[in-house]
C-alpha cells in the first residue's frame, strides 16, 4: 500500500484498501478495509469517520464494527448518492482515502452499572452497532439491556442474522417492529416506541442511546422522558451534512453547535429544544 500520511494531519486522508464487501440490503453494503495509518483503528463507538472515493468525493461515515477488532475498520453505507454510491460499489482491492476518527462517543462508560436502551432506527442500526458490541462483551458491568429495533418492512432488517445471534444469547432484551409487512411476517408491526412496554428497565437508573430518522428520535426521547428517564441520561446521534469534520466549513451547523466536531452523540437535555425548530 502507500505510503500513509501522518496520523496527526486531520486534513489529509490515509490511504485505506477494501478487503472484504458484503450486501447488507439492497442498497446497503458493508466495506471492511485495512489501512497502515495505525491511529485510524483506535475508534470510540459512536465516532465516524470521512471516507474518501478518489475522484468522486468525500462523505461521513459512522463506524459500524468492533472496537475491539483493531485489524480493519468497519462501515455500512447506504447507497443515496453520487459518493455514497462510490463507497458501496468499492470491491476488495480498491482504495480510498480515509480521515479520522471524528466527533463525540456513545457514553458507554457512564453506563456502567446501569440499564441501558438501545433504541435504532432502520440505518441507524449502524452506528450504534460499536456500543452494542461493547455492551455485550462487558456483560456483567451493566444491568438489564435492551435493544428496540424498527424499520420499513421485514426486508430493511438490517444485520439480521447478527440480531438473531444476540437474541440467543439470552441476556439481552430484543425487539423488533416494522412499518408494514406481508402475511408471512408474525413480528411486532408499528413504530418502534409501541416496544417500549414489552421490555423492562429501571427509568431512575437508566442510560438511553438513540440513532435513527430523526423524528424517530425525538418522539423516541420524549416517550422516555414521560417513563422517567433522565434527559440528560438520553443520548441521540444527530445527523447533518458534514463536509469538513472539523467544525471549520459550517455546513454542519445545528444552533450554536457544528455536529462534526461537537456531536454527532449529545444528550437530549444539550439538543431537545433544537430538534423542535425546524429552521434547523
């Protein structure tokens, strides 16, 4: 591979090669790709990262796999553009330049000893994936866990045999709705609040993380909040146009926040009022 750019330059990317690529749906893919630049592979879950397509352009890019694999990076890109659609398309053996990582983390930590919700929407699985992954592998430091997934129908199920997969572990409450669905689906259908009263959580010792469409996160934090969870203890990934990563360009601007470089995890108590301007 080529020679990588030095770790501490933010403004140039390193170089990076696709080695592996699978179809999650049928505009989604996962790249896993290695890279040289070493300080790439040291993410908090919840950060993304600025991948760039030679020639094409340069998108944001949560990562979606292990902290704890620190071989190869991992990302899950929905095919919605001209970039977007360049990064999914990458076959193994290809390369493309990577800036990173960037922005705020799920605060796992804070969550020890606590319940924790998940709450994902459709793509928003992705990056919320990380903390799931440190959640599970750290089992025994946190209280009851559940996740709540929605999506559009049972097609758009996104890691779906990963959901399968944790929900046999036995220690983790798992549901599943979506918006509409055929005769042979026998799952929860409607939004993914209407799960909330299947699973069990303490609301006064509860840490919530919620990534997703959205409207599906501000009426996802205020059922929380009318159960008794903290707005301060609900953590949402905002998602903004995010052209430089650094909190330089604007283009990211939410109030008197840059989602770049402040976000994209803050708490709903920091962003609530925000979400319901919709000049924003």
């Amino acid at each position: 591979m080529a020679e990588p750019v030095a770790v501490g330059d933010p403004m140039l990317p390193k170089v990076a090669e696709v080695v592996a690529r699978r179809r999650e749906l049928a505009d989604t893919w996962t790249i896993e790709l290695v890279t040289e630049a070493q300080g790439l592979l040291a993410f908090r879950p919840g950060q993304f990262n600025m991948l760039y397509a030679f020639g094409v352009g340069e998108a944001a890019i949560s990562v979606s796999g292990d902290p704890a694999g620190a071989d190869r990076l991992i990302h899950t890109i929905r095919d919605v553009g001209k970039v977007s659609a360049a990064l999914a398309g990458l076959k193994p053996g290809a390369r493309l330049g990577v800036r990173g990582p960037f922005g705020s983390a799920w605060p796992v930590e804070a969550a020890v000893g606590q319940d924790v919700v998940v709450m994902a929407g459709g793509l928003g699985l992705a990056p919320l994936r990380p903390a799931l992954y440190r959640l599970l592998a750290e089992r025994q430091r946190f209280g009851r866990i559940a996740l709540l997934y929605g999506t559009r129908s049972p097609s758009d199920i996104l890691y779906a045999k990963e959901l399968a997969r944790w929900r046999a572990q036995l220690d983790l409450q798992l549901e599943v709705t979506v918006d509409h669905a055929g005769t042979d689906w026998h799952g929860h259908v409607g939004v993914v609040t209407s799960l909330l009263p299947r699973v069990v959580f303490d609301p006064a010792r509860t840490v919530a993380l919620l990534c997703g469409p959205e409207v599906m996160m501000r009426f996802g934090a205020l059922a929380l909040q009318d159960l008794g969870v903290a707005p301060g203890a609900i953590h949402l990934s905002l998602e903004r146009h995010m052209k430089c990563a650094l909190g330089h360009c604007g283009r990211c601007q939410f109030g008197s926040q840059f989602v770049c470089k402040d976000g994209p995890v803050a708490s709903f108590a920091k962003v609530g009022r925000l979400l319901t301007i919709k000049e924003l």
